[in-house]
C-alpha cells in the first residue's frame, strides 16, 4: 500500500486549491496541512493529458477508510445543499482522494491525534476521460461492392486519359 502517493492534478484542479488555499482563513489544521501539500507537490497535467484512473473534480469512484469500503461518490468542488453522493473538496476525505490514482492511498491525521488511511479503491467515471473518449472519431468502414447488371467495365492499362503531349 501506497502512503507516501504522488499527487497529480489537472491545471483546473491546480488553481481552484490555490485559490482555495489564498482564501483560507481558519485555523491550521490537518485539511490546511494538506491542502497547502497539495498544492506544492503535485504534478500538473493538462485536461486532455491527465491519466483516466486518476481522481479529478467530477470523478466518480468509491474508496476505502481504513480498509471499509464506502461510495460511490462524486468529488465536488462545493456541495450546494449537501447533494446526496457528493465528496465536497472542503471535508479532508474530498480533499485527500483528490489527485490519487487508483489503488493509492493516503495517511492523513483526522484530529484529536486521530488518523485514517484513504485509499482510492475504484475511478467509476473520470470526466476528461470522458471527454476524449467522446472526441475521439468514429471511423466508419467504406466497402465496395461489383455492380450487377449492366455492362462490364474494363480497366486498360494503356488508355491514358492525361495530356497529350504535343
């Protein structure tokens, strides 16, 4: 098991903890810690670059909290109203998961001397995952068939429809 993961975030992600972390103003407590972790050491990806197993704004997965299985889940930036299955970045599992890619886990300190290993157990949906799969072109395969009936129609080899030469 994983504790020390490396953290990977689209550029997107990247700046919303940024700004996250500009704008706090409580106390510094363990989701600060890591909020202020996250930022500094994480590895920056483009959207359309970002691997699919790993936990985006948006994902939807199901995890593990000291080995129980919980989920599934949707990793949201701010749950309006507490939207049953969302995973809000302001609680410190949103927050944790954010970044891993499956099978990584993470140690993090709960409070109170307490602490809980997170562990990504399964991405079920990844939005630019999605959003290349969507992007990606469909070939269509072109096939040919004889013509029936009619006359047949000969290819002759010295029959040059091309200029002539003068």
């Amino acid at each position: 098991m994983v504790t020390d993961p490396h953290f990977q975030l689209t550029t997107r992600d990247h700046a919303i903890l940024q700004a996250m972390l500009e704008r706090h103003s409580g106390p510094y407590d363990a989701w600060a810690t890591l909020l202020e972790r996250k930022v500094r050491e994480s590895t920056l990806y483009f959207r359309d670059d970002i691997p699919p197993g790993v936990v985006t704004l948006g994902t939807k997965l199901t995890y593990l909290a000291d080995g129980a299985v919980i989920g599934p889940h949707v990793v949201v930036q701010d749950a309006e109203g507490n939207l049953p299955g969302s995973l809000p970045l302001r609680t410190l599992r949103g927050l944790a998961l954010l970044g891993l890619a499956e099978r990584a886990a993470l140690r993090i300190e709960t409070g109170a001397g307490g602490a809980e290993t997170i562990q990504v157990h399964e991405v079920l949906s990844q939005p630019e995952a999605e959003a290349r799969a969507a992007a990606q072109p469909v070939h269509n395969v072109v096939s040919f068939r004889p013509r029936r009936g009619g006359p047949a129609i000969g290819f002759d080899p010295d029959d040059d429809p091309g200029p002539s030469a003068a």
